[in-house]
C-alpha cells in the first residue's frame, strides 16, 4: 500500500490525525496535512483508508 497526500487540496480539518495519528499530521504553519508514513505496515491499512474516505478535501489517495 502507498499513501499520498496532495497540500494543496488540503483544508486542515485534522480527520486524518484523527483517524490515524501513526500515519498523518498536521503542520503547525497552515494546518495542512504532513504524511508521517508512505508505506505503512497492514496494521494501518484500514485506518489509512478509512482517512482517504474521511478527508474532505480528496487530499489523501491509497495506492
């Protein structure tokens, strides 16, 4: 599985950090998501996608 996150789509609601704190953040400049993990292990494949359908900005794309 890949993560990508597009910053420029990204509106700074914090549901990703939320749904899964291991794999997202936010910057402290603008609020923007900060991706902590591109490829992370099974454990975080449901929350990483549950964080892509949560975003909603369509900032988050699961590959």
């Amino acid at each position: 599985m890949r993560i990508s996150v597009d910053q420029s789509k990204c509106c700074g609601s914090g549901m990703c950090v939320l749904t899964d704190p291991d794999l997202f953040d936010q910057s402290e400049e603008d609020g923007t998501v900060v991706l902590l993990q591109e490829h992370p292990d099974a454990a975080h494949e449901a929350t990483a996608k549950e964080a892509a359908s949560l975003c909603p900005a369509s900032a988050i794309t699961i590959s």
